[in-house]
C-alpha cells in the first residue's frame, strides 16, 4: 500500500472523528433537553395543597384548586407535545451518531490493515 493512500485514509479518519464528535454532542443535547422536559412533566404531578375547611375561604380555595388543575392539564399537554418532539430529535441525533461511529470505526480498522507490512514486501 501506497504511504500516500494511508495519509488519505488518516486524514479521513480525522474528518470522521471530528464528524463523530459532532454527532455525539448533538445527542448528549438532544437528551439533555429531553430530561429536562421529563423532570418538568414530573414536577406537574406534585401533590397539590389541600383546600381548606372554613367556610369563608374554602370556595377562593376550591376556585384556585380548579384553575390550577386547568392550567397543569394545559402545562401536560404543550410538555408532552415537547417531549415528543424532543424524542424524535434525539432519536435522529441517535442514528446519526451510531452511523458516524460505524464509518469511523471502519476507516480505522482500514488503516490498520493497511498500515500492516505486507508478507513480501520490505
């Protein structure tokens, strides 16, 4: 093999690498953000204060527990819209990064053999 060839494998080795480092960090987002949407979810099924007893107070009570209950299933809805979407971007990053890694993993195991004297040769 020629030392020309296995500078171009190398230098495509370094492109990969570099093209892999990307994927991978585009992935450690997408699921960083996917985590923070989950702990928002879970933050929303909190227990919710218990309303009060007395007369006076218990129907502003009961109206703030009833809003808050319809602003939460609002809140549920637009983060689980989220988190779908955030799912999919992070599958994608996913995809992306196992082919990088593939292509990467390939043209180093090329070089390798290549990089190998050759029975015969000097």
């Amino acid at each position: 093999m020629s030392k020309r060839t296995l500078q171009q494998i190398a230098q495509l080795r370094g492109l990969s690498n570099m093209f892999l480092q990307k994927r991978l960090s585009a992935l450690q987002a997408a699921g960083q953000a996917r985590a923070q949407t989950h702990l928002q979810l879970q933050a929303l099924a909190a227990p919710k204060p218990a309303v009060m007893d007395d007369g006076v107070h218990f129907q502003a009570a009961l109206h703030v527990a009833e809003t808050h209950a319809v602003w939460v299933t609002g809140q549920r809805k637009e983060l689980s819209e989220l988190l779908a979407h955030q799912t999919a971007t992070w599958l994608d990053a996913r995809d992306s990064a196992r082919v990088a890694q593939g292509r990467d993993s390939v043209l180093s195991d090329l070089h390798k053999i290549l990089a190998k004297p050759q029975s015969g040769q000097t």
